[in-house]
C-alpha cells in the first residue's frame, strides 16, 4: 500500500531535485541543460547585488511573520468558536461561509480588492469615506496602506480553511476533561486556557514549524494579482516571488529563476532545523520542572 505514495513522492519531490543544477549554470538550450555552462555562485548575484535586495528579503520575512502569528491566533479562535456551536448543522453552516472564501480564485479576489477600493466606482472611496467626511483615497498608488490591505485580504481567504485542523484537533478532546471542569467551577475561559490550548499545542507547534519553514515564499497570487501589479506599490508589495517573476519576464534568465528557488530551499529548511531543535529544548527544558 505504501508504493504509491512513495512512487508519488520521488517523482514530484526527489527526481526534480536534479534540476537544482540550473542555479549554478548559464541555460543554453542548444547544449541542453547538462552541458551547459557552469557558472557558480553567479546567478545568485541578481539577488544580492540588486538594490532592491533589501526590500523583497524585508517584506517577504515580515509578511509571512505576520501571517504566521495573525493566521493562527485567528483560526484558533474562530476553531473555538465554532465549537462552541452545539447545533451540528448551524455549524456546518458557518463553516462553509467561512471556508468559501478560501475556494475563491485569487484573480477574483483580486477584483473584489478592486471593486472595494476603485478610485472611480470602489464602495469604499465612494460610499465609506463620504459617509465619515472623507477625501477619496488612490488605494493603488498609496503604498502605506498595503501591508494592512494585504494582511486583512490573507486572513479573510485562508482562516476559514486553517480553523478546519484545529477544530477537527478541538473535537477530538474528551468532554469529560470539560465535564470535570465544569463540576469544579472552571468558567468557559479558564477551560479554553487550561484544557483546549494545551491538547492543540502540538498541532499549533507543527502548523508554526510549516509556516517558518515556507516563510522566504510568499503567496504570488497575493501580492501581484491583488495588488494589480502597479508599480507605484513596489515598495510594500514587492516580495522574492514577485521580483524574480519579474526578472524572469524581463531579462528571460531560467538560471537567475532557479537561483531564487534553491536560496528560498535552503533558507526555509535551515529556518526549520533550528526551530525544531528550539521547540525540542523549550520542551526538554520544561519537562524537568
């Protein structure tokens, strides 16, 4: 029964790692790739040396540091909420609503954003801002607003499915640990901090090492789609993803491409060894007293 999926695995995740040596050469697709020329570290200078270096690596950390943190506290909640919810369908029900918007095309999110915030015709700048004496806002040429923009759109489309773990972690909990808590006078809040937040650490913890592990890749569709791609937001906008899909459509270079890709790998997995071998000592450590 396990050859399947292990076939599945080395043909989508071990086999394509031999393409890892596009980083280091200069494509030539009349050599082909293996006789192309090698080139070193070179094409991993388009990232370094560039001027811009500075803000892709700083949006795409803080970004998904904010995704990370809001994207859990949020699910967690709304996984606790949802729970609280005795009815089976009435919950059934809000957890469609919910998560409808993760089912959602990012290029119709993306002109939702737009219906929203259109200088001309967007319900904000024309209905919102009047209401509270406001001058309409040029949402797509005012890169301050962005990071909040981007962060409540994040969060509204992928709550929905991230609360679903946690719930299903939530209702696997024994109800006698409630019961009992109930009998010795436990308020609903004492019994979410005492018995709910300690069973779903672990699920909290492993969902946590995921997202450090991803945290130097960025949603593309996110952050070029929604935004749609204006220049004027580059500065709060523009993450490793966006600037090499730039690059690649401008300059054409595959290598430059691949280059990206193995630098986001190998941070990604580093960042995930040591938060492990943190998460493992806290615990170590905890478990003495």
């Amino acid at each position: 029964m396990m050859l399947p999926g292990l076939a599945y695995l080395f043909i989508n995740n071990y086999l394509p790692m031999f393409g890892l040596s596009i980083a280091f050469k200069d494509i030539n697709y009349a050599k082909g790739i293996w006789a192309s020329d090698w080139v070193g570290l070179k094409n991993f200078e388009y990232l370094f040396k560039t001027t811009d270096a500075y803000i892709i690596t700083r949006n795409t950390l803080l970004y998904n540091a904010v995704f990370i943190v809001l994207g859990l506290l949020i699910a967690i909640a709304i996984a606790i909420l949802l729970n609280e919810i005795r009815g089976k369908m009435a919950r059934g029900f809000y957890q469609s609503v919910i998560l409808l918007p993760y089912l959602i095309s990012i290029i119709l999110v993306s002109y939702l954003v737009y219906a929203m915030l259109s200088v001309d015709a967007g319900f904000i700048n024309k209905t919102i801002l009047p209401m509270l004496g406001l001058d309409p806002i040029s949402w797509y040429l005012e890169p301050k607003y962005w990071p909040y923009i981007l962060t409540i759109v994040h969060i509204w489309k992928g709550a929905g499915y991230s609360c679903i773990i946690f719930l299903a972690a939530i209702l696997s909990i024994d109800r006698e640990y409630y019961e009992a808590a109930e009998l010795d006078g436990a308020s609903k809040w004492m019994q979410i901090r005492k018995i709910t937040f300690p069973m779903i650490t672990p699920i909290i913890t492993m969902l946590t090492l995921l997202g450090i592990g991803r945290i130097f890749y960025s949603d593309f569709g996110l952050f070029y789609q929604v935004p749609m791609n204006s220049g004027a937001l580059y500065e709060t906008t523009n993450v490793i993803d966006t600037y090499v899909f730039r690059g690649l459509m401008q300059l054409g270079d595959i290598g430059m491409s691949a280059a990206a890709g193995f630098y986001q790998s190998l941070v990604g997995f580093i960042l995930v060894l040591v938060s492990n071998y943190i998460v493992r000592r806290f615990d170590k450590d905890n478990a003495l007293f």
